[in-house]
C-alpha cells in the first residue's frame, strides 16, 4: 500500500512538469479550421478511394484525422 501511495505522488509531482514542454505552435500545421481543404484522392479504412467530393454531404464534411500508435 506504501509503494502504491509513493508511486501516486510521484506521478501527481511529475505530470505538470510535463505539461511545461515547448509544444510546436500548431497554427503552422496543415489546414487549419475553417480553411478550405485542397482537392485529394485518399484510401479510405476498408481501401477504397474516397475524394473531397464523395464525401461531401448536404451540410459539407467533416474530417478527423486519427494518429495510431504503430506509425
């Protein structure tokens, strides 16, 4: 019980020095919100190409990009 406690406040002490990092400024990065995204012809998660335009419904798209572990 003495070491789970000791192992507690040790991550409580050392997760905000963590959040202290220079993080890259993100505005520099891609498409940011609201910008018109470029024409692209993309595989999609079961491989078949999508475009800009097949996945653009009534209301517009929305894309999220999703970063796996095993890149």
């Amino acid at each position: 019980m003495r070491q789970l406690l000791l192992s507690a406040a040790l991550v409580l002490t050392i997760a905000p020095s963590l959040g202290a990092q220079n993080l890259p400024d993100v505005d520099q990065f891609g498409p940011q919100v609201g910008d018109i995204v470029p024409a692209f012809n993309l595989p999609d998660q079961t491989g078949q190409m999508q475009t800009l335009e097949s996945i653009m419904g009534p209301n517009g798209a929305m894309l999220v990009f999703s970063r796996s572990a095993d890149w």
